[in-house]
C-alpha cells in the first residue's frame, strides 16, 4: 500500500486516470480535490507506483468544523481497478479501511462482489444502492444545450441556512445529514433558483468527488426549465477549468437521462453504493 503525497506524483496520477476514463472518473475527481485545496482531507492510495493497477481515494472518519459545529463524515472509499487481486489486497489492508460502521464505497458493479465478501468475512452487513451509471460530459464542445435560460427565475447559490431545508429532501445521510450538506454549501460548488422572495426553489450540489448531487425541485415549480439552467451553470463552471463533469443517475430515471444525453453526456459504467454497518436495520 502506497499513499501519494508529492506533487509530481500526484499530477503523473491525474494524467495516467484521464487516460483511463471513464472508468477511473470517482477517483480522478477526489484527485482533482486534493490537488485544489483538498478541504475534505481525501488521500490517494495505490498498490504499487509509478505503475499501479488498483487506485483508491478515500477519507476516513474526521471531525470537520462548519461554523461553530462539527461535522461528522463517514469512512468513504472510491475505486478505480483494473486487477481483482490488488484491490482484494488493499481492502484487506485495516491501515487503509476500517472495516466497521458508517463505510461508504462507490464501486463498477464487477468489483461489489469483491467488497461485500469483505465486509461479510469483518461480520458488517451491506446495504446497497444499485441500478445507477455514471454519465460524463467531457468538453465545452459536448455542451449542446442552447445559451439561453429555460426558467424566467434568477439563479443563485444555497448558503448555510438553507442546509436543513435541502436535508429534509434525503434520508440517506444518517442523522449527521445537515451538517454534511451544511459542509458541502459552504465548501463546494453549488446552484440553486430562487423564486421572487430569494427562496430557494431548486438546487443542485457537489460533493467532495466532484460529483453533481442532491438535485431537488419543489413540486410547484417543476416542468419549468430549472434542473436544466443549475446543470448548465456547474457543468460550464467545471469544464471551464478544464475538468470533466459527471453524474449519476438510475436506470429508469428516463427524463434526467434524456436531459443528460442532451447536455452531451455520455453514459459510462453501472455503479453500486454500498454502505457498511455491524447489523441489518
């Protein structure tokens, strides 16, 4: 197990997993964070270098301060592999995962298999979120989508007091969810549409993957063009830095897909989120 920690190393490893999209997108992005200002303190793990077959990028429990409190961020593992033994090899490792509660990973489907034999042999039960691809916009010239706005409503950014109402939208975040939304607004990329009073209607999140999430429209002001103007915002923010732009989205979600294909998205691997815990709920 390798830890890359110097700046060469670390900008080899960005140009070997362009290299290696769309399969390494998750870890090129926690890369990207840490090369950037690296606030949610990931780490790059690797099983041999300068040549590698199985990379991880990952952040293991930490107390972060947002504001007066802290908040809680669970074990969160990313993985890109292209040797089966390697990556069996590294998950087994307890200096790099800690096999217990509140473990995330975001896995292709052909390595879950690996992940959950794991956590069955350390007595942790798996819960899995399935059915979902990545979809990735590559370059400005894959944004196909016209200039203008579709919503007549400003758009704007989400600050810190609008954390709980974009919590009440997600249950999968535990009871540490505000503050991790909390910590996401005041962190990472965000966009939201307000109506006439500057309350936010609709919104769309980053994570410290750099993964576009947490979309929400409220049910009176949908059908109107929002999804579309916040998505066209991030993703021209994030290409205009010379970054890939990506999502993920389930299988019958037909209209977010068709949005996406729209926007020059291309679809890429079918990934599972699996997350750990020491008994079935």
């Amino acid at each position: 197990m390798i830890i890359l920690k110097a700046f060469k190393d670390l900008t080899l490893m960005k140009k070997i997993l362009y290299e290696e999209l769309p399969q390494s997108i998750r870890v090129l992005a926690g890369l990207r964070h840490i090369l950037r200002n690296n606030v949610f303190q990931l780490k790059m793990c690797v099983d041999s270098w300068p040549t590698f077959s199985t990379a991880i990028c990952y952040h293991q429990k930490q107390n972060m301060q947002i504001g007066s409190s802290f908040v809680k961020l669970p074990h969160n593992y990313s993985i890109f592999s292209k040797n089966q033994d390697t990556l069996r090899s590294l998950l087994s490792d307890d200096k790099l995962v800690k096999w217990k509660n509140e473990i995330e990973f975001g896995v292709s489907n052909h390595h879950s298999e690996i992940v959950r034999e794991i956590a069955s042999l350390r007595g942790l039960h798996v819960e899995e979120n399935g059915g979902y691809h990545s979809y990735i916009n590559y370059s400005p010239e894959k944004l196909e989508m016209p200039d203008r706005k579709m919503s007549t409503l400003a758009t704007s950014t989400l600050n810190e007091s609008h954390a709980e109402l974009v919590a009440q939208q997600f249950s999968s975040e535990g009871s540490n969810k505000i503050n991790i939304v909390k910590a996401y607004i005041k962190h990472l990329p965000n966009c939201s549409v307000v109506d006439e009073k500057g309350h936010p209607v609709s919104w769309m999140l980053t994570d410290e993957f750099h993964c576009l999430r947490m979309a929400y429209t409220q049910p009176k002001y949908r059908r109107n063009g929002h999804y579309q103007d916040m998505m066209l915002t991030l993703v021209r923010e994030r290409i205009s830095e010379g970054f890939p732009v990506y999502c993920y989205l389930q299988k019958d979600n037909v209209a977010s897909i068709a949005l996406a294909n729209k926007a020059g998205f291309t679809r890429g691997e079918e990934t599972t989120f699996m997350y750990m815990s020491t008994s079935e709920k």
